[in-house]
C-alpha cells in the first residue's frame, strides 16, 4: 500500500541531496572537527562545520559566530532559556504563552520550581497573542518574552515583529523558537530584534539530531552541559559533522515551497469545510497560518478513531500535538484556544510538506469523508 | 597522498555496515518514534529504537529499559551526575581522578560552586587508582564515585570490579564512563555493580550524535533538560532514529577485533621503544592497557613539531588529550601520572582501530624515526 504522509514526519523525509552531502562523512571525511590545530583532516571537518554555520547564519542576518550547533529544537530552548536564567542577577520574571512547544513550558516549569515568576500571556481563538497583556505584564524583574514564531499544532504565526520592538523598549530579552517557521519565510534577527531563536535540521528536511541556536552577541548566556570547550565554549561534546553538514545542505537548497504548499494546504481546508459538515478549523485561515499546517476538529468523534481508520488507507496524520498524543491530557494549545474537550479530541493535524501532491489530498479528503460518516454513525458523542 | 589514521578520530570511521543500515532512516521510514500510538510507521521507527536499545543493554547485561539515548558522552556523564546530585538528598560529596573525561571533571567543577565536596583520589605513574586512598575518602555523605574505565589518552584500564565491590559494600553509586571500552571488553553492569554507564556510537565505528546512558533500576535521577516523554521521561527531544539504528549495528557487529589491534599496538611499541631513544610510554604495557591506545612522550622536542611533520607525510595523530590540545595548558592526567612539562608536550597519542594495519605502523614508524632525529637536531630543549 502507498503511504500518505500528512503527519508531522512529513516534514522530518531527508531530502536525497541532503543524505548525498552527508554520507562522505560517515565513511571517508570522519575527522573529528576539534583536532582542526592537529592535522589537516581535522581542518576539513572543521571547514564543513564552518561552511553549514554560515549558511545558517546568513539566512536569519545573523553572523557566523552568533550560531551554535545542538542536538535540535528541545537542547537549544533548553540553553536560551535555563542558560540566561542565571546569568542575568535579579531577572526572575518571564513571559510566555501556554501554546508553546513542550520543551519551553517544562524549562520554564523548572524555573518556577526554582523560584521565578511566571506570566501566561493569554491567547486568542486563533491562537494569537495578546499584545498588550504581554505588554502590560512587563515588569523591571522580567528576564525574558519566549514564544514560538509559529504553533507546531494550529499553525498560528504570531507578529514576532511587534513583540521584538516591545521587547527593544523594554530592554528585555526575546527568545523565539522557530523550529515550525525556519526557511519557510524570513527571519531577520536584528530587524526582530530577537536576542536567541531555536532552529531545527530535521523540520526542513534536513537529519535529525541537528539543531541549532542563535545567541545575539553580547547575551548573557551560560552553557547547560559541561566538558569541552565546542561550541564557542557553550555546547561541549564532538561536534555531529555529518548532521550539521546536512542541516546546512537543507538551509542552502531551501526556500521555494511555501507557495506551492500554501496552495495545498487551503484546497485541503476548502474541500474538508465544503464537504463535511460540523467541522472547525482550529488556527487562523490564510497568511498568518504556517504554511505547511492544517488542523481541524471534527465534531462528535474522537481524533484516535479518525486516525486509526486514515492509518488503515495507509495515510498517516497526528491527533493534536504529538508529544501529547500518548497521554488523554488536553493539549494545552487546544484549551488556551477556548476548545472544549471534545473539540480538542476530535483534532486532527495534517501537516504538508514539498513532497504532498494534490492527489494525495484528493484520496484523504474521500477517504476522510466515509470515515468521518461511519463514525458519526457509531458515535456514543451524539448527533 | 595515502592518510594513516591514528589520531583519535581513528574510531570515529563509520562502518560501511552502519551506515547501509542507517540510509533507510533518512529517506524512506522517517517517521517520528512518538508517533507510535498514532499509526503504523511511527511504530517501525519505534521498533527500529527497541531492536537498537536491546543490542545495546544485553551486551552489558542490563534490561533495555535501563538505557536511554543520548546525543553523547558528554550528554550522558552530564546526565548521570546532574541528574543524580538533586535527588539524593543530603549527599554532597563526590569521589573522582583527576584523570577523568572533561565531562566529568567540569560537571563535577560546577557541582563544587554549587557547594558539593569534591575527593580527587590520586593514581600511581601508570595511571591506576589508589583504592585504598578511594577507600578512605569515603564519608557519610558520599553521593558517587566516578571514574573512567580507561583513560583515553594514556589508555590505563581501571579495575572497576573492585571499585565497584567498594561502591556495594558502602552502598554508593558508581557511575562509570565506558566510552573507550564498550565492546573492546567485556561489561556487565551487574557483576561490576555500576550505578550509570556512559555509552558512545562514535569511538566504537558507528555515527557520531549517538550516546546512551545505562541507569540501573531504581536509581533517582533527574533529566538535566526539559520538554517531552521521551526516553523513559528522562530525556526528552525527537529520537535520532538514524544515528540510534547506527549505534545498535555498530554494537551488533563489533566484538572480534580487540585481539588483532592490541598485537598491532604492541608491535608499535616495541618497534619505537627499540628503535628511538629517549622516549617513555605513557600508561601501562600488556593486558590493562586499552587495545588501541599508544602514548609516548619523546624527550627534547615539541609534541606539536612532530605532529605537524607528521601530518605532512600523511600521518594523523593527537598530542595528549584532543580537548587539551587547543591550549598550553598541560592535561590533567599527565600531571597526574606525574609527567613533567616536558614530557607532557613531548607526547603523542597514537589511536589504532581495526582498519589499521602493519603496514600504516611500519611506514609511521620509519618517518617517526627521521622526524624525531631532525627535530632533535634543531631542538632548543637540550640533547
């Protein structure tokens, strides 16, 4: 059976240009990159490191030497934000959302463990933030603002603009994770004035294990692991060149898809809104949506059943978050939204990527029909 | 020209076999591993990371759910002593060599700023540790004892057996750093009663960016970073699945060359201890020396020159430790074993491997010769 990837690995398929730059690495080009003061080889890795940090740094206008490579999205929000807690004296206030990615809200958790205070700047229906709340709770003891440039679940692409020149007149820092937004449309650091952004290799179709984060120059900032002196001394540990090698090849050959993907995306959400009813698409519509994202609810149906029944026609797709997905916790996203329990159960994501064709939507969106009716059919939810 | 690899990137050459087994995982099953409660691919990523993490537990006799991944050994010493340090209340003293890995001397460095009391038990010339003195330093509030199975510039094997029984009878943890051991020799973690093993993908030809930490059952440990359930709640991120599935088959087919290189090391041995005067080896000779490690420090001259002239002819090897060798600053262990300034910048590390034959060591072995004579020609150290 052919596979439909609409899930969040849609976006995690490394693209065959990316393996073919790595794979020298593994076998043949395998010096480790800190002997660059030893011997030749280890310059050749260290150039290759150098070479994808560049790229990555040019893409946000950023310098070479304000990037450190990571593990991926979850070590860097981790360094952004455990890293300035306590470097920066009497800073014990931050500022955050409760739709952020995972690893934000539970580093931030452990700080309030610890003693910091913590605002929740409320959302909108669509997921946006509420600017003058953020604004209002603005204090002199306040560290940080840390939102997500774009919801990983309902796609909702905040106006980091307005944030970051809150944030410049307030003199505080500006920590953005863009793990959903990299590549997929600008991002300029000093215009944004972001002070740390979070990216991540294997959303854009790059390896997995190949993060990175932009460290503004001048931040105060300390590492969270400890050994070696990597990294510009912030992130121990030899350095993953075959990854970063790959994350840098992804950057370069990045950047033509978001049109073509915006397309499919708003025929996916048309053709479910015309053809299935007492439905709700959970996100903004339109440009402020990530271009990649769908995600709907599907009333007086669980999202497990539908998704059980997509995997049997071999089309994959996510319920709610996929962190949260093990648990039958509400996604914390869904409920800052306003969506009730049952709404937030009967979700699902479709993620796109530049390998989805209009043909792969065509045979969800039939497919998805039937399943949505057999199950309202069945369904103990009413209707 | 040729390269001989004998610097410490000799073992980061990914087997040809690793890396076919890996290049499935990029391209084609890409799915996410937490995806596995929403559909069928998720579950062969999923399965792919069980089958790995099994290799790796019975090859040192642990249960699969006693190992998690990381990105590395510095992640994982980072792992085993931060997250140990906050749950066990009331102890605050740690027994450690000056010898060990970077990783576990600077985590400890920064548990003694945050009050804890630090035992550095000495080693002998060849670098063993007195266990007596280990014995002695033992108090009531002794949290663990961590040391490095071999050291991994001058190659000494520690007898962990009988650290370990110290450990038991005193009822501490023992947390042991194996990289330059795994599958080289046997370990099995409950005969040795180790508390936490450091595990790596990349000394052992598999890919870099994968670690693993053993914890024994029951031991209280904390995740050193914050965000999903992954990895038993312990260490959260999206799973490298390539690099896993990597490290699994590089521990699958490893285990049958220890006996082969160790006659090379030897062989290298003798031939410079025969051949060139003036020299000493570093660390013991026979059967507690690590199976591929040569250090020899030749008296009057530069480590740095003869690396470079050997670079020239193709040869790559390290001087002292690869972390050290950016600074003038003398490595720790060499200080330890009580090598003076001289003898420490004299040394070179010479990191053998399976693919490494008598060939590479007869023709480094005569450039060694030359290269050694001109430098002492024109050294300004004496002679």
């Amino acid at each position: 059976m052919r596979l439909v990837y609409l899930d969040n690995a849609a976006s995690t398929r490394v693209d065959e240009r990316v393996t073919e730059e790595m794979i020298p690495y593994f076998n043949d080009k395998y010096a480790v990159a800190t002997s660059v003061f030893s011997y030749r080889m280890g310059l050749e890795s260290k150039k290759a490191i150098d070479s994808a940090r560049k790229i990555i740094a040019e893409k946000i206008n950023a310098s070479s030497d304000e990037i450190i490579f990571t593990s991926g999205e979850t070590e860097s929000n981790n360094i952004a934000i455990l890293g300035t807690s306590g470097k920066n004296k009497g800073k014990s206030h931050i500022i955050t959302t409760k739709t952020e990615h995972l690893s934000v809200l539970k580093t931030i958790e452990k700080l309030k463990e610890g003693g910091f205070l913590v605002s929740y700047v409320p959302v909108d229906k669509e997921g946006f933030i509420d600017c003058n709340a953020l604004k209002k709770s603005i204090k002199k003891e306040t560290l940080m603002v840390a939102i997500c440039h774009a919801n990983e679940e309902i796609g909702t692409i905040q106006n980091i603009e307005k944030i970051g020149k809150i944030c410049r007149e307030k003199k505080i820092l500006f920590h953005v994770d863009a793990t959903q937004t990299f590549t997929k449309m600008p991002i300029d650091v000093e215009k944004l004035n972001i002070t740390t952004l979070t990216l991540s290799g294997h959303t854009i179709h790059g390896p997995k294990g190949a993060g990175a984060l932009f460290i503004k120059k001048g931040t105060k900032i300390d590492k969270i692991m400890h050994g070696g002196f990597n990294e510009y001394d912030l992130r121990p540990g030899t350095e993953n060149v075959p990854a970063i090698v790959g994350f840098g090849e992804a950057v370069r050959i990045s950047g033509k898809d978001c049109k073509k993907v915006s397309v499919l995306r708003d025929y996916l959400i048309e053709r479910i809104t015309n053809e299935i009813p007492d439905i709700k698409i959970n996100g903004p519509l339109g440009k402020d949506r990530l271009c990649n994202n769908v995600n709907i609810s599907f009333h007086h149906v669980e999202g497990e059943s539908i998704l059980l029944r997509l995997d049997m026609k071999g089309i994959c797709v996510s319920t709610g978050s996929a962190c949260f997905s093990r648990s039958l916790e509400m996604s914390p996203t869904m409920k800052a939204i306003g969506n009730n329990h049952e709404l937030s159960h009967g979700s699902i994501r479709f993620t796109l990527s530049k390998y989805t064709t209009k043909e792969e939507i065509d045979y969800t969106v039939e497919s998805l029909k039937k399943i949505i009716k057999e199950l309202r059919k069945i369904s103990p939810l009413g209707k």
